[in-house]
C-alpha cells in the first residue's frame, strides 16, 4: 500500500495526466512504493504508462506533468504504446518478473495480464545485469581507492539495483519473493551460496547518508555480486519444471 506522501504525489501527477490525456491509458505503480518501502529522498517512485499511441502531441500535452513529476519523484515513468508493450516480454524480462511480483494499477486495463517472461529470458538478463554491475563495483572501487565516504555512497546508490538482481535470483529458481528488504538479501545469499552480512548492511543503511562502510565490507559486497553472477552462469535451463 502506498505511503500517504508517495500517495499524493502520484495522485497528483495522474490528475494532471488525466486532463490531457483524455482518451484514457493505464499507469501502473511498481518498485519499492509499490511496496510500502519508499525511503524519502532516496528511492524514486516507479510508474508504468501505456497508451494506444504516442504521438509527438501527445508528449508535448504531458510536458508539464512530466517536469513536475521529475522534481517530485525523481526518474521519469516507463512509457510504451499497447503494440511496444505487447512485445516487450523477451526485451524487459527482469522488469516485468519484477514488476509481477509486486505492483498495483492505477488507471485502464491490467498491463502486465498476459505477460509471460520465459525462464531463459529472464536468466539472461539476470546474468548481464550481474555482470554489468560487478565491471562497474570493480571500476568504483579503483577509482575511490581508500576514500571510504566516496565507497560508502557508491554502495548505498547500488543497492537498488542489487536488491532488483536479489529479486531476479529468487525469481529465477521459481521461489517466492521475500517482501522485507533483509529477508530478500537472505534468500539471495542462500541459493548463490554468499554470506548476506555485507549485502544486508547495505540495503538496510542505503537510506542513509550518514553511514560509513569498511574496506572489508566493501570487498565482502564485491565478492557476494561474483557468487551471484556466477551462480546464475552455471544456472541450466533444464532446472525449470
């Protein structure tokens, strides 16, 4: 359930919406405050839009709900026709699992009915996100060298996209998603076979500015991305039922 904050910006934004949009369309809110974990001035509010089409006109009408929805919610919401959409399956795998396992519809006709992600999709884009995010950790870290401030944030900014992968892993063995944050890291951990400790601090704190990691947790974070990248390597198709 949305918190009552997130609440009225989202209300907001679809009010305005609404008014120029007046043939109608569908929004759907996913992520963290779909959740009810929406952390204030860190997490960005997730929305999906689908139109029957999108035409230049169409853009220029939202411009202003667009910009005020930036200033208040941070990334821009997804935006795809009902043909884009349709086909986007084998494209977004991690983002439709993800946004399957917890979302709510906000305006039109349920977007995600009859989205199918096939296993191997899904373990293909969880295999490149994972790797992608650990070439990048391993460039943060040159570069921060012993700076532990900069390390520190550098961490607490990935943690969305790690507990987006934590989610593609559970995902991908057929189990349940966790819904608190914590117990995410855990099931994670336990099928890529990782301690959750440096995973788990992280998550808890990324709404913290103030928070320092170690170098220890650092490269304790580090190798439990390699454990998650290299299970879901060797993870076969054939696992599937």
């Amino acid at each position: 359930m949305m918190m009552p904050d997130v609440k009225a910006r989202v209300d907001r934004f679809l009010d305005e919406l609404d008014r120029v949009w007046p043939a109608g369309y569908a929004a759907v809110l996913f992520g963290s405050a779909a959740r009810g974990q929406h952390i204030a001035g860190w997490s960005d509010i997730n929305i999906l839009l689908v139109l029957s089409a999108i035409s230049p006109e169409v853009l220029r009408a939202a411009g202003p709900a667009f910009r005020r929805w930036r200033e208040d919610a941070g990334g821009p919401p997804l935006l795809f026709t009902e043909a884009e959409w349709g086909r986007s399956a084998d494209a977004y795998p991690l983002e439709l699992a993800e946004m399957n396992s917890c979302y709510e519809v906000l305006r039109g006709i349920d977007p995600l009915l009859g989205q199918v992600v096939r296993p191997q999709d899904l373990r293909a884009a969880v295999e490149r996100e994972l790797r992608g995010k650990l070439m990048r950790l391993r460039q943060a870290w040159a570069v921060a060298g012993d700076d532990l401030a900069q390390m520190s944030e550098l961490l607490r900014r990935s943690a969305g996209s790690i507990m987006l992968l934590c989610r593609g892993l559970v995902l991908l063995v057929g189990e349940a998603v966790p819904a608190e944050p914590a117990a995410l890291v855990a099931a994670a951990a336990r099928i890529a076979g990782f301690p959750d400790g440096a995973v788990a601090t992280v998550v808890t704190n990324r709404g913290d500015g103030a928070w320092r990691c170690t170098a220890a947790q650092w490269q304790d974070y580090l190798a439990s991305v390699e454990s998650m990248a290299r299970f879901v390597d060797h993870y076969q198709h054939g696992e599937w039922a």
